[in-house]
C-alpha cells in the first residue's frame, strides 16, 4: 500500500497487484474526496484503467488543479463515507 498522491482536496493510495484475489489483479487503488469525506476503491480493469489515464496525465506534468480535475471524475462514484478505524 503506497500514498501515490495527498492534496488538500483528495489523496490516493495504490494497493499492489494480488494474483490471488481478483479485485486485487490489477492491483488497486483508494480514491479520498476529503471535502466530500467519501471514497471509492477501484480495483480490477478499472484500476488498469486509472493506472493508463493516470500515467498519460503524469506525462504532461499537470498541476495540482489538473490532478484534482482528473480525480473529480470519480466523484459520482463516490458512495462510501470515510470512517476511522
């Protein structure tokens, strides 16, 4: 488990490739709006996916802004509250 990206509006964590557990495939990742307190995890072809756009985004050098633009996609996906454990 790797912090990939921490702004003031979302942070990022990637869950290494797991052969033994199908979500994990791929590997992973945890998406945190933390305005919003919500998440998602993303895992399986969608995880491969993110990891594609996030690597093409990474090639232009954005700014922290395009960061959080790119990320404010998955918003409507966002339904798990984020609690502490």
């Amino acid at each position: 488990m790797n912090l990939i990206y921490n702004s003031e509006q979302y942070s990022v964590v990637e869950f290494g490739a797991d052969d033994g557990r199908e979500a994990l495939r791929f590997g992973g990742y945890e998406i945190m709006d933390k305005s919003g307190k919500r998440e998602i995890f993303i895992g399986g072809t969608l995880a491969r996916s993110f990891r594609e756009e996030v690597e093409n985004l990474i090639a232009t050098e954005p700014s922290v802004e395009e960061i959080d633009d790119f990320l404010g996609k998955y918003d409507e996906l966002m339904r798990q509250p984020v609690t502490l454990h």
